[in-house]
C-alpha cells in the first residue's frame, strides 16, 4: 500500500528516530512510584501531554509509540492525541502486543500475548489515527537459554502480527528483543542474536511479509549488564553490524534500535558509532533509534507531576531528542553534554 510506503519515509527522516511512549500501566506505575506520583488516568495523560508538547521535539522525533490508553486520549484542551503529534509534525503509532508472559514448560523464557481479537483492534487502531504498529518479543540469554522453541514461537507471533498489521494498512514494527541482563560476553550475545533474527525472517518470508514495508526494532549486540569485561563502544558497533549485515535482508527499509536499559549517554554513543559505521556504503538500510527510556528518564525525573517543572522537562527531553539526532548522522559528541545549558 502506498500509505505504507509514505509512512515509512516519514519514519526514517533524516536525522531523526522514534520516541516509544508506550509503557504498560504496571511499567509507568512502577516509573512514577520513583518521583514519587501515583499513576492515575490524568497523571499519565499529563505525562504524555508534556513529551509531545516540546517545542521542536519534531526536528529530532520523526514517530511516537502509543499505549492504547494514550492513543484514545485526549489532551487538557480537548485535543486527541495522535492529532496532537500529527499537528506537531510526528507520526503516531501504537504498540498491540498484550505483554509477556512465561512460557509453559520452559523456565525463564516467555511469550508475548495479545493476538486475540488483533485484527479488529488494528481496525480501530487504524480509525483512531495509528499509522505504524509495535510487537514486543523477548529473548533472555542464560547458560541454557535461549532454547530453540523459544525463539520458534515468538518468531512465528511476530510474523503473523506482522501479517495483519500490513492487511490492515499499518507499518509493522517488529521487535525481537535480545535481554542485555546477565553476565553473557559480546560474543555470546552475538551468536543469540544472529540465531534469533535468522528464525524471525524465515518466519516473515515464510506469512509472506512485504519487507519493504516493514521496520525491524532491536536491540544492540552488547555484554550481559554482570560481564566482568564490558566491550567498548567501537566494539558493540562493529559486531552489531556483521550481525546484522549477515541476516537482516537488504529489502527491510530501517533498523531502529532500542536502548534496553542502557544509560542516556551509553545509548547515544553506541548508536552515534554504529551510525556512523553503517554509512561507510557497506550496509543496505536506514538506521535510527527508538528510545523509550533513555530518552524519557531525565525529563520524567525534572517533571515529578508539577507543571512548573514543565518547561525544564521539556528542555532535558529535546536535548536527548537532539544528542540522538545527530548520532544518527554520526555526528554526536561527548561536548554535546557539556554545552548543555
């Protein structure tokens, strides 16, 4: 579908990424618990209205990620959301999958649920204004883990979300995500990931997925966050993109990373080396971020739920989107910070 195609092109702008949004009620209660805020339908309301309201935040931000709440809601002033992101030059989209859960017979490993009734929630999705759509998977990594059905099942949910996304018109957003948790070295991290993206594209060729109309979201290949010895950041950018370059075919338009507990800067400054790696002509897609938290964490903590801790909030929020931005480009450096007004 042609919208499809625009859609993609909106999302992989320049010099710009997504800002996932998306939280799960559990996940922003146990956020705000920190500041300390209780979470209520208008405290999250207002959250949300703050992030999409920075000014220029769309000079960085090309899309936003959704909770279904927050794509049914509307802004103070009676304004719908995706309107409001529409308005302020970003595509909204929304994320479908219904969480994880274990999965049975296979310790530590899980599933992600929510394609029940998906086909006629992406219809609505699609009405409310949701251009692009997101399904979360997740692979941990152990002395035994991932195991071979793991991988197969989520594998095969996320082709068949994938499926009923573009029948629905809808970029789909595909997110196997590897866990940084653990203490696995770069190479054990590489070799999951390698294993884990094969078996997801298999599954998208084999439901028949339009590539070029799709965007794969992932993680870094990096150390478990308790590996004695951490690879520096020329290291994560160079096996990150032999990993890749190996599986990922060159029809997927755009790889956006996500950050996956990650620090701010840690984030930026792998993204900044694997950008400018991939643009050295030797790989065939777009890369670009997805950030949830490590774009969100400065600002969430200046807000504490006052409104006149907005203005500051905002600021800390557009200087990531920015940081970001020009690491896409490759052009991010560490002064970057130290100019920060």
């Amino acid at each position: 579908m042609q919208d499809m195609n625009l859609t993609i092109q909106d999302l992989l702008a320049d010099g710009k990424g997504l800002l996932a949004a998306d939280e799960s009620l559990p996940t922003i209660e146990k956020r705000f618990a920190t500041l300390p805020l209780s979470s209520t339908e208008e405290s999250r309301r207002d959250y949300r209205e703050m992030l999409f309201t920075t000014p220029d935040l769309n000079e960085s931000i090309s899309g936003v990620i959704l909770f279904d709440e927050t794509l049914r809601q509307r802004t103070r002033s009676g304004t719908p959301m995706p309107e409001l992101l529409m308005k302020q030059g970003m595509v909204p989209g929304i994320k479908v999958d219904g969480g994880t859960v274990a999965l049975s017979g296979f310790p530590g490993e899980k599933i992600t649920q929510g394609l029940d009734g998906l086909g006629k929630r992406l219809e609505e999705y699609r009405e409310l204004g949701a251009r692009f759509t997101k399904w979360r998977a997740v692979i941990a990594i152990d002395k035994q883990l991932p195991t071979q059905i793991c991988i197969e099942a989520n594998a095969r949910i996320l082709a068949l979300f994938a499926a009923m996304s573009q029948e629905a018109g809808l970029v789909p957003i595909v997110e196997p995500e590897v866990l940084m948790d653990g203490n696995h070295t770069l190479a054990r991290c590489e070799e999951v990931m390698t294993f884990t993206l094969k078996r997801v594209f298999e599954a998208l060729s084999e439901h028949r997925i339009i590539l070029e109309q799709m965007l794969l979201k992932t993680g870094m290949v990096v150390s478990g966050k308790e590996c004695p010895r951490q690879a520096d950041v020329a290291e994560v950018a160079e096996e990150t993109l032999r990993c890749f370059r190996r599986i990922v075919p060159a029809e997927v338009p755009g790889i956006v990373f996500l950050s996956g507990g990650q620090t701010e800067l840690e984030a930026t400054e792998h993204l900044n080396a694997i950008c400018a790696l991939s643009q050295t002509g030797k790989f065939p897609w777009k890369v670009s971020f997805s950030f949830g938290r490590a774009l969100q964490d400065s600002a969430m903590k200046i807000w504490k739920g006052l409104q006149k801790n907005v203005p500051e909030a905002q600021a800390a929020l557009l200087h990531r989107a920015q940081c970001n931005g020009f690491a896409v480009q490759g052009n991010y450096l560490r002064q970057m910070e130290m100019d920060k007004e």
